[in-house]
C-alpha cells in the first residue's frame, strides 16, 4: 500500500525523534483522505511511468478500474493527440523544475477524448532521488463548453447570429496585420438599410427584426464564402472583403445594394421595399486602425446618404493630414506630461445593497489650458502607440496612492482605490519596480490598492503575464480584470491567475432588462466568478433596474452613473454614501 506522510509540528525532542521514524497514523490517515477524497485525478507512477495507485476520483473521471491501471505503463493511456515533442517538452520541464502544468488531452476508457489541466510534479526521497511521480488532473469538459457558450455569446449578435462589433474589431484587427504583411489591399464595406425606421415604427419592433433576418440572409447571399459580415448595431452591417482591389470592393457594394433593394416579403403578408447605402474604406491604405477604417467608411457612407440614397461612395482623405494630427498630439502630450496637466478624476465603487461607497476607480482627464477638460477617448491611443503611457500611467499611479492614503488620514471610509493600467505600462520592464517605489513614498497599505487590467491585456503573452502578476500579487496590491467578457480568455488559464475581481464590461449592463442575452451572459460571468472565489463588480450601471438585476443574480458591487459621475478630487468628501471612520 502507497503511504502518504505530512510533516507536523514536534513538541518534544522524543516526539522529534519518533517522528522521524514514521509518521503518526493520524498523519498518514489524513493524507489518504486527502488521496482518496479529492475531486481531481490522482495517479502515482514509479519512474519508469508504471502506474502503482490511483484514486478514486481518477476511475470516475476515466471510466478505468483501478486494477485496470495498476501495473501498466501511463504511456498506454494516452489520447494520441500530442505529438511526441510535446512530451519530450514535459519531461524536459519536470526534469529542470521539479513540475510540470498545463492543458492536454486525455482519454477515457470508452475512448472519447477529453481536455484536462494537468500538474505533473517528481517526489524525490531524502537523498534528492526521484522515485515517484504524481499527476493530478482536472477535467475541463464543463469550463470548456461554458467557455465556448459564453465566448458564442459574447462576440454574436443575438439576433442574427452573426458576428458583433467586439468580433468584428478582432477579425479586422487581423486582417489589417495580414494585409501589411501580404502586401495586399482589404476593403471595409459599412452597410446602412435604407428606410428600415419608417418599418420598425410603422409595422413594430417584431417585423423589423425579421426584415432584419431577411436582409441577413439576402447579405450573405451576396458575398464570398470568406468574406466577413458582421452586425454592427441596429440596421447597420459591416462587410470585411480581404485580398480585394477598388474595383472588386465597388461590384461587391453594387450587387448588394441590387440585392436588397428587391422587394422583401415579411410572413404576415406585407411586402417592403428597402434598400441600403454603403461607405467603403481601404486598409492599409486609407489606416492602418481598425477603429479609424471604420469611421472612414462611416463618412463615406454619410456623403452615399447625402446622395440619395441606394447608392455607394468611397472614402478619400489627405492621409498627410493625419499623420500631422498624430504628430501634433504627441507633442502636445509631452508638453502637457512637463506641465503637469493630466489630472485625476474619481468615479464611486458602490455596495449595490447598502448603497455604501466603499472605493474609488482613478479615471485619468486632460486638464488643457486653452481646451479645458479633455477626454481620455481623445489622447490615450496616442499615448499608448507613442510610449508616452508609461510615464504618464506611473505618475497618476502616484496621484492616485497619495490621495487615497490622504484620505484615509483625514477619516474618509475608503476602503480600495483602482486605478486601470495600460497594456503597454503593464508590460513595461520596471512597472512593479515603480509601483513597489510608490507604495514606499506614500506609504500607501498596499491592500487599499486595486490594479484594473484588461482581459486581452492579461491573456497577450500568459508566460509574461504570469511572471508580471506574480511580482505584484508579491506587492500586496488587489488585481482585477477589467472589461471581463469582451475578450479571448481562456477560462482554464484564468482559473491559475492570481486575481481577485472580474469586473463586468458596461456593454452587458446597459441592456440589462431588455436584452435576454445580456442577462443571460451576466448570470455566467456572475458565476464563473463565484466558481472561481473572485469577487465581481458591474460596469456603467445607469438605471435602478439594472441595479436591481445585478443584485438579485449576485452581483453585490458596482459603479456608473446611477450613483455619480467621476468627479475631481475636491468632491469625493461629498459624495453620497460615502462615510467616515468613527
């Protein structure tokens, strides 16, 4: 029988003495129990891979008896879906550091595959000889589908089943990197159905939604099997054409516009006439940003609009025009970085059932001289593409620490502050350096602070992610991932980063109450999060219903305009619910 030890206080040097020996019976009870009652797959191996012990959690997981399994080699339980050099890899890994985690693919005794996340780990006996081996393996299956539940509907129009703006964004993201490196021309055609409100008010929300599937079908009708059609929003479409020329885009645009200016006949009978108007921009030469091709084709589907309708127009710019607006802005940003003019301002973080104010989220503005108060939506994207971010990020990191330990001292009862971190400046080389100099200077608890970083941010690069939270989480800071549901992430990975909150993207609050599906992908993230033990928090929360929804489903923390807008720092001591220490 396989004994397991775990090592405990000695009370005596006899007790010392005794221990040493052999461990207490109940010591070596408590690790069977341990063995045997854990929900994870448990297999011991000798070092030549031969399994000696299972427990009962790997017969129910694998459909294999334990005397199936003893005494055969691991290698027989592959699932044949790993190439050799990922073992090699493994072993190699286990071999240099002791242990070894990851995703693989396993296989049950009834032959189906399944995916698992594995921690393989050597014990070595007193002389530093491995003699054993244990894996440990938890099977993904229900993260896997909840994960690709939820990603379906994070990134699809509910409505017509086609991919949304978040979707869309990331596919011409990739399209744009692969035009660069092709060397060739895409085409981003935005798509406006003529008339569609005068149906939706005159015939009701229910026919124009099943125009709006009548018009979907009519679209991909008309395009290529690899071409993208993505909704947008309300009766807008965007058609993403890749390896295309002007030509090709303009008799795409013209046989959809022919295409849906056919009659459409809705199931009760009435038939309507529509049409559409298209915009068309072309990357990478009109931008190299898919926000900006967007708003291209958005301005050339403007003048299409101003004339008349049904028809297309492309879109032209001076592109030295905008290279001189990107060029100015940085300057503008380095002078006000000398200057001192980026400001803070502070938006509430609410008990959603007491209506406290229990924390603050930092939100940066531009205080110009001449301009007034500037939008972060104005300056960050160049910040960000230029560097400027960093030194910018770190010194409102500083801001935000002082106030926050300033406050404290004068008896306001805050508990957290958060403050967002950049892509850029999260994966700056110094950033938990500088964070540890600033929580020194201020001398700011470092559990009163919560670092907000972007899910994307967090699953670019794991490797680099996990070595960077790591050094904070080493800080004591709070970690939250901000914007929790607009991204890629994967859920098993998520589950081995050492955060505490996921905070809800404001794009599912606001339509909390009139959009199923929203509500629906709310409850899953509420959930994922209790399965996880992170806490969670709701995004641009503006109405008492959403309120109420977001309470009721679990979520207890959140923030918008239903409470306060963000303010400047003279305000915070008035902000309603927000008390002091007695």
């Amino acid at each position: 029988m396989l004994q397991f030890s775990l090592s405990t206080p000695r009370a005596s040097a006899h007790a010392e003495e005794a221990s040493d020996r052999a461990p207490t019976e109940t010591v070596v009870n408590l690790a069977n129990a341990v063995f045997n009652c854990s929900q994870e797959a448990i297999v011991v191996t000798d070092t030549e891979g031969m399994v000696i012990a299972v427990n009962p959690a790997f017969t129910t997981i694998s459909g294999y008896s334990a005397l199936e399994v003893v005494g055969r080699s691991m290698r027989s339980l592959q699932s044949g879906r790993h190439r050799r050099a990922f073992y090699r890899e493994l072993w190699a890994h286990v071999a240099e550091h002791g242990y070894w985690q990851g995703e693989i693919w396993n296989k049950r005794k009834n032959g189906k595959i399944y995916p698992a996340l594995l921690t393989l780990s050597s014990v070595r006996d007193a002389n530093g000889r491995v003699t054993h081996f244990i894996g440990s393996t938890a099977d993904l299956s229900r993260i896997k589908k909840s994960e690709l539940e939820l990603d379906h509907a994070a990134h699809h129009d509910d409505l017509t089943g086609l991919p949304n703006r978040r979707l869309l964004i990331t596919h011409l993201d990739r399209a744009l990197h692969r035009a660069v490196r092709q060397g060739a021309m895409g085409a981003v055609l935005f798509i406006d159905l003529d008339r569609f409100k005068l149906v939706n008010d005159s015939l009701g929300h229910g026919a124009g939604d099943e125009l709006l599937r009548l018009a979907t079908r009519r679209l991909r009708e008309s395009l290529r099997s690899n071409d993208l059609l993505a909704r947008f929003g309300g009766d807008e479409f965007i058609v993403l054409l890749e390896q295309t020329s002007p030509e090709g885009a303009g008799i795409v645009a013209q046989h959809v516009i022919d295409r849906l200016t056919e009659p459409f006949l809705l199931p009760a009978g009435e038939e309507i006439y529509i049409g559409a108007s298209i915009g068309i921009s072309f990357f990478p030469n009109d931008s190299s940003r898919a926000d900006e091709l967007l708003q291209h084709a958005d301005a050339a589907l403007y003048q299409a609009k101003s004339a008349g309708r049904s028809t297309y127009r492309v879109y032209s710019s001076d592109l030295t025009a905008v290279a001189n607006t990107r060029l100015t802005m940085e300057a503008q940003l380095r002078r006000a970085l000398e200057r001192d003019e980026f400001v803070l301002h502070y938006q509430p973080l609410v008990s959603l059932t007491t209506g406290r104010v229990f924390g603050l989220e930092a939100l940066i503005r531009w205080q110009d001289p001449e301009r007034g108060l500037i939008s972060p939506a104005d300056f960050l994207p160049v910040a960000e593409e230029t560097g400027l971010i960093v030194p910018i990020g770190n010194r409102m990191l500083k801001v935000a620490a002082a106030q926050m330990k300033m406050w404290r001292h004068s008896g306001l009862a805050l508990d957290l502050m958060a403050v967002n971190i950049s892509p850029r400046q999260f994966r700056h080389l110094d950033f938990a350096g500088n964070l540890a100099a600033t929580l020194r200077e201020t001398r700011l608890s470092p559990e009163l602070l919560e670092l907000e970083i972007t899910e994307e941010t967090l699953m670019d690069s794991l490797a680099a992610t996990r070595t960077t939270l790591a050094a904070l989480k080493s800080l004591g800071v709070g970690l939250a991932v901000d914007d929790f549901g607009t991204g890629y992430s994967s859920l098993a990975y998520l589950k081995t980063l050492p955060c505490d909150t996921l905070k809800i993207d404001r794009s599912f609050v606001t339509d909390l109450g009139q959009d199923p599906a929203s509500e629906a992908i709310v409850t899953a993230i509420i959930r994922l999060a209790e399965c996880l033990g992170l806490s969670v928090l709701a995004e641009g929360i503006e109405t008492q219903q959403q309120r109420d929804i977001l309470a009721a489903s679990g979520c207890h923390m959140g923030q918008g305009f239903l409470f306060a807008r963000a303010v400047p720092a003279h305000e915070v001591p008035s902000l309603p619910g927000l008390g002091r220490v007695p």
